[in-house]
C-alpha cells in the first residue's frame, strides 16, 4: 500500500477493510470469532468490536501458523472453522455459508473465482476429473500454470476436528512460511478432495493488495449500494455513477439523489427527499420531504419539510425543526432552529436556541465565544432580527421581540420590544405588535436606527 496504515487498515466506503471482513462474518450464526493480529497489532486491535476474541502472531510465518494461532483461540466445542483474510473485504455473508455448506460434503472447502487478470493470486489446480487438486501460490507457478484464471480466494473452510490433526503436519515453504492451502492438496492425497464454491460476484474473491484494487473496491461497495437502493428501495438517481452511498445509510423510497452527492457514515434519509447536487450529509439524520443542495451536514438532525442551501453548513449539534428554511451561506452549530425559522442568507448560528417562525436577517451572528468561554443566545418565537444584527451571548431575546439592521444586541430583550443601535437600546415609546406594515418591513426597522 505505500503507507504508514496497515493494509486492514486502509479505508473503504467509510470503514477500514478488516471492518468490512468482519461485518460479513457478523452475519453466521452462531459464530465465535477471532482475530489474528501480527503486524501493527495495537493500531488493528483499536477498531476491532466488542465481542471478538485477539489472538497474536508474533512471528510472520505465514497463514498456516497464524490458522494454528486463531485455532488456538476458539472454544472446544466448534466443530467448523471459517477462515477469511482480512484483505478479503468484498465478500458477503451469504457467500460465506455457502462455503461452509459445502463442508456436508469434504472436510475442506474453498471460494474461487475465475478472473479476466489473475494476476497476483494463487492458482486453483484441478484433475483430469475436475476435482481440485492443490493450490500453488503465485510465485511457485510453473510457467505452463500462469494462463490459468481460477484463482483462490481468501475463505477456506474445515472441519474443526480434521483440521486441528492436519494444521500440525504442515511443513515449512522455502522462504520459511506455513502455507494454509496447503492443506487441499492433504485432503486429496488422503482421497478426500476439497471442495470449490465459485463465487456469483468473482469480486468477492479479490484480496486488496494495492492502491488500485482498493479504488476498485471502492467501486464496488457503492455499486452495489446504488443497487440495493434503486431496486429494492425506490431511491432515484439520475446519474448513479455519480452518487456515492456507504454501506450503514439508509434512505427512504421516493427520495431523489441528485449527483455528486456523498452519503456517509450513519446517515439516515427519509422519503421524499432530494438531496444534492454536490451535498455530503455524515451521521446526520433528515426527516420526510426536505430538499438540501450544495451544503455539508455532519451529526445533525433535521425534521420534515425542511429546505437548506445552496452552501449551508451544518456542525455537529444542530437540530433544525420542520418547516425551516436556510438559505445560502448559512452555518449552524451546536443550535436548535425552531419551526417554521427562516435564515435566508450569510448568518451564522452558534450555541443557539431559536424559537418558532423567528426571521434571522441576512449577515446576522451570534457572538458565542468570548475568547476563553462559550456562551449561548436564546430567541423566543415570532422574533425579527433585522439584517448584519450581533447577537453577543450570553443574552435572551423574548417573544415578538425585534432588532435594528446593524444592532449589537449586549443585553436580554424583553418580549415584544424593539432595539436598535450600537450597543442596541430599546426605542421609547415604541410596540412592534402595534407598528405599521412599512415599521414592520426591514427598510422601517432601519429607519428606527437613523433617527437615533
């Protein structure tokens, strides 16, 4: 791979491979399940979940001694072992009991593929009667045996009590290595041939080695996401090459994924939705028929019927509630935005809590952070914050309370008040609930702050 993560390690679709191995795994039950750690074991342990026993490979003897090393690990009572290498990251569950269903028939059986470019893999060797015979490694091919396409994948299965008498007997390669698949060339000898499961999808059977099989893969994750999602879902893509979804999303029928739009982590996408072009959403979840474009959403939550964008931004710790409106170059933090809240353009939202129907003017901020602490601005419902308003916190705007455009809002507004100024003081005399329809526009709220 060129780089300082272990290959287990290296990301696809939002997860490190060896993530992707085990959730296949999760899916066989009953199941116990070791990891065998050798090569950067702390770095690989971090990521491994609750639940799955560690087995260490102190010394790179190859996959037969760390067989003998994940054996070592699992209880007494299994009477079949599964092995998968972690690079194996492609193949899926029910892949996986077919291998181990086959075991009714062999003590040792295998997933192979056929491949258009084999190169790099073990070859699966096969008699005259189409039985396999043994798996030879790539670097110990004879020439004649380099045309061959049926590769060996990264699953092999045994029975427990056969294998634990065999694992012993391996004898050590030139380069000093214990093969496991040297084992299928035992059981043939000992007139008991393996068994092959041609995998439906040869992709499944492809080991990560480099930088371009892991880009490949990743095709192959988001292919088959875009799948499941147009033809079991009822999700819309008008140009699904274009439209990447990780594995742990989910969206609802009849929501529209425009391109250029990346789905990631646990995010959740009601129905009815469009989202995109060009929006990531991470972890976030979005109710019923909202429409967000051109914007980056991460741990936020959104209720139904909610527009964003062109080029919002929402942090962690937003919830906006339904029917809000934010236009473009609107940021949110760590805030909820109460119902029916417009912001319509360049204002930023931080350590907030904005009440219903609330109309933010443009260029308006809440001062969180005063250099060592942050602090929070609180906005009661049917509140007008003229355009360019600084809403410095801690302070508190009450219900139907109104600002200036350019006020510097320093002190709690008390209900149905309007301020205007720098620092903003509220107008004598004046009720915006009794103002009239030009007092109510923004231009009027201006005008209050001239005539000071």
């Amino acid at each position: 791979m060129r780089s300082r993560t272990p290959k287990v390690l290296q990301p696809l679709a939002g997860q490190p491979l060896l993530c992707h191995v085990l959730a296949a795994t999760a899916g066989l039950s009953p199941h116990a399940t070791v990891v065998v750690l050798g090569h950067a074991s702390d770095q690989v342990r971090a990521v491994i979940p609750s639940g799955v026993t560690v087995a260490l490979q102190n010394e790179p003897l190859g996959t037969g001694h760390a067989a003998r090393c994940g054996l070592a690990a699992l209880p007494a009572s299994v009477d079949q072992v599964l092995v998968v290498y972690g690079d194996t990251a492609l193949v899926r569950a029910e892949t996986l009991r077919s291998v181990l269903a086959a075991l009714a028939e062999a003590p040792v059986t295998l997933l192979t593929a056929r491949l258009a470019e084999p190169r790099g893999y073990g070859r699966v060797i096969r008699d005259a009667a189409g039985w396999v015979r043994q798996l030879i490694e790539e670097a110990e091919l004879k020439p004649e045996q380099r045309s061959l396409d049926e590769v060996v994948g990264g699953v092999l299965a045994f029975d427990a009590a056969w294998l634990s008498e065999r694992l012993p007997l391996l004898a050590p390669h030139p380069n000093g290595e214990y093969y496991l698949t040297d084992l299928v060339k035992r059981a043939t000898d000992e007139g008991t041939p393996a068994r092959a499961v041609a995998a439906d999808d040869p992709t499944e059977a492809i080991g990560i080695n480099d930088r371009l099989q892991l880009a490949q893969a990743h095709e192959v994750i988001y292919s088959r996401v875009r799948r499941r999602l147009l033809l079991e879902v009822g999700v819309s893509m008008p140009q699904p090459a274009s439209v990447f979804v990780e594995p742990g999303v989910a969206v609802g029928p009849d929501t529209v994924l425009l391109p250029n739009t990346h789905l990631r982590g646990t995010t959740q996408v009601g129905s009815g939705c469009v989202i995109g072009p060009s929006t990531e959403l991470v972890d976030t979840q979005v109710g019923d028929d909202c429409r967000i474009s051109w914007s980056v959403l991460e741990q936020a939550v959104v209720r139904d019927d909610v527009q964003i964008g062109p080029f919002c931004h929402l942090r962690p710790g937003t919830l906006l509630e339904s029917g809000v409106r934010l236009g473009n170059f609107v940021e949110v933090k760590n805030s909820r935005v109460g119902e029916a809240t417009h912001a319509g353009h360049f204002s930023y939202i931080g350590d907030a809590e904005l009440g219903r129907r609330v109309n933010v003017g443009a260029g308006t901020v809440t001062c969180n952070f005063d250099g060592v602490s942050k602090h929070r601005t609180i906005v009661g419902d049917d509140v007008f914050i003229g355009s360019d308003t600084m809403l410095v916190a801690p302070v508190q705007l009450g219900a139907h309370a109104r600002t200036g455009a350019g006020s510097v809002v320093t002190h709690d507004v008390k209900d149905g008040q309007l301020v205007v100024g720098v620092p903003a003081r509220p107008v004598p005399g004046r009720s915006p609930r009794q103002s009239s329809a030009e007092e109510s526009s923004e231009a009027g709220v201006a005008r209050e702050l001239r005539s000071e």
